[in-house]
C-alpha cells in the first residue's frame, strides 16, 4: 500500500511539474562559485531545468566568473526521483559536457551534481562540482533559485484617468520566495506598445519591481516603489516623428506602486500605478488572468463587495464613489 502511494505522490508531482513547463523551467537566485580558497558570490543568477520524462532532464547553468570565465552550460540526461510532499531530488551522481570558446572545444567533467526541486516553495536547489578543461584544480558552483512564472494575456492601459488603450499579448514573469520567514515576490513589468495614444505611438521599457510583501488590507502582494531608484525607457513616436527617446525616472511625489493578485497558485490580476518623470498625467495599468477579463464593463454587483477598489486614475475609492471602478483587475460601472 505504501508504495502505491509512494506511486501516487510521484505521478502528481510529475504532473504538476509537466503542467508549469512551457519549455524549461526558469530559476532565479543567488549563486556562489568557489574555487580552492576563492569564493565569488552572485546575487542573480538564471537556471533552466527541462524534464525529459519522470527521471531524467536537462539543467542549463549560467556563465560562472571564477578564475576566469565559464561559458554556460548544459547537463543533460541529470537523474532525479520524484518522492513525496512533491519534491524533486537528484542524487549524487557524475555528468560530463562540452562547450566551445571561440571556436574551441573543451571539456567540462562533473565529480558531484545533488540538490532538491522543493514545489512547496517553488525552489530549486543545487551543488555541483567540476573541472574546466586543464584547469587543475576542481570548481564548485552552488545555487538556490525560485521558479519564475510567466503570466500572458491582454493588458487596459488608462492615461490621465481618460483614455484607455490595449494591448493584445502581454508577458509579465513572476518570482516568488523567502526572505527569511518572509513570502516575496519580484514583478518583471515586460516592454510594450500602446498605438495611437494622444502622444502618438508609445513604447514602455521593462523594469523590475523587487520585494512586493503580502499586504492585508490590499488583499494582495503588493509595494510602493516610488522611492526604489527605478528607471525605464520610454518612447513616443507621433506622425513618424519621434518625439520622446531617453530613460526615465518615475515621479517620487506621485503614486507609483504595483498589486498582484493570486487566486490560489494562479496570478487573477495585477495592477500597476506610475507616474513618469514631469509627465502630467498618471498612468495605470490593469492585467487580469483570462476567467476575469476587463474588456467588457459590467454593472457593479448588488452584494456588498470588501475587496480594494480604484478608480481609472489608480487611486483607491470606497462604495460611495460613482463611476468606472476596478475591483480584483474587472472595471465595473456603479451608478
């Protein structure tokens, strides 16, 4: 009986993990190379771990600075078993590969690769030890990154409280993990376009919102990075002119800050407030997972709603107020 169970736990868990692949699985997290009594840590490092069935699959390591640069590379075939409580161990067990550094070939040989992917906390974990072509002496490169989920659907974007654009097909990535005894989360905001806005055709950078704790009263992860140093690229181009083309830093007097929202495991809304530079005008954008889609504006339910409430301007309202609200990332019409 024991061992159905044993049986159980590990097609679930192999389940689960297929069910979060869209190809490899990203890892994000800090990282320390050592080498004979050298030690280099990096706060950010990106491990790819693809499955190639319910024993084996592929690890893709970083570049690695230590005595000198290590190009990244991949293990293939790494042996795990899946165990209860889904969690993913590799054994000690050896690996060799090879990479080419302008246009030469070397070979990488592995004493020990070990570690755990831990589902419970979304991290994986890893040891490994190897020798870089004719180096002498043996590197060890250890790391615990957390899974970063990405998230794709279509985006409301309102300027001014007035005007409000689309965007079909937008990618946000998502980090979450432990500080401590403390649940975080890291918020990519992906690069995107607006066309025909009143200032033409516009492209909003990246950035990267890092520390968003879970708030009470928000109902969500959330952080106001007015004062985090962020800055991103922003571009407008009106009648093939282009007018705006330059980094900029978001307005510290004025709203800047980012809600995200799960429904369980899965991501139901995020909502991002900002004001760039000496722009006048706030901006906020809404994303919300595909059961709760915004396209469509709908009259405000007649049970009494707890969760927080905003405006088209991003700021947040009470019942009283009138108007377009946002409530969970759906815009709702209270007359």
């Amino acid at each position: 009986m024991k061992r159905i169970f044993t049986l159980l736990f590990a097609v679930l868990t192999a389940t689960t993990i297929m069910a979060q692949m869209h190809g490899p699985m990203k890892f994000v997290g800090a990282s320390k190379m050592s080498v004979s009594t050298m030690n280099i840590d990096n706060p950010s490092d990106t491990i790819l771990f693809a499955m190639n069935g319910m024993e084996s699959g592929n690890i893709t390591l970083p570049a690695m600075k230590g005595m000198q640069t290590i190009p990244s590379f991949t293990i293939s075939g790494a042996k795990f078993t899946l165990g209860e409580n889904h969690v993913v161990t590799f054994a000690d067990q050896t690996f060799s590969t090879k990479v080419k550094v302008n246009g030469d070939e070397k070979n990488i040989t592995g004493s020990s690769l070990s570690g755990t992917y831990n589902m419970a906390d979304n991290s994986l974990s890893l040891t490994v030890v190897f020798q870089y072509g004719n180096m002498p002496m043996p590197m060890t490169y250890s790391v615990k990154g957390y899974y970063v989920k990405a998230v794709s659907n279509p985006i409301t974007v309102i300027v001014g409280g007035q005007f409000t654009y689309n965007n079909d097909n937008v990618t946000y990535e998502l980090r979450r993990y432990k500080d401590g005894k403390t649940d975080k989360l890291d918020v990519t905001v992906p690069s995107y376009t607006l066309a025909n806005t009143i200032m033409g055709d516009l492209t909003l950078g990246s950035y990267t919102v890092k520390g968003l704790v879970y708030d009470e009263a928000q109902g969500g992860y959330y952080r106001d990075y007015k004062n985090d140093g962020l800055k991103f690229h922003f571009t407008a181009v009106q009648n093939g002119k282009t007018t705006m083309d330059k980094d900029y830093d978001f307005a510290s007097e004025k709203d800047n800050n980012i809600l995200v929202k799960y429904e369980g495991n899965n991501v139901s809304s995020i909502v991002n407030t900002f004001q760039v530079g000496a722009m006048p005008f706030g901006i906020v954008s809404v994303f919300s997972a595909p059961a709760t889609s915004i396209n469509d504006i709908t009259t405000t339910p007649q049970h009494h709603n707890t969760s927080a409430q905003y405006n088209l301007a991003g700021q947040r309202v009470d019942n009283n107020y009138k108007g377009i609200v946002i409530v969970n990332g759906k815009k709702y019409l209270r007359k």
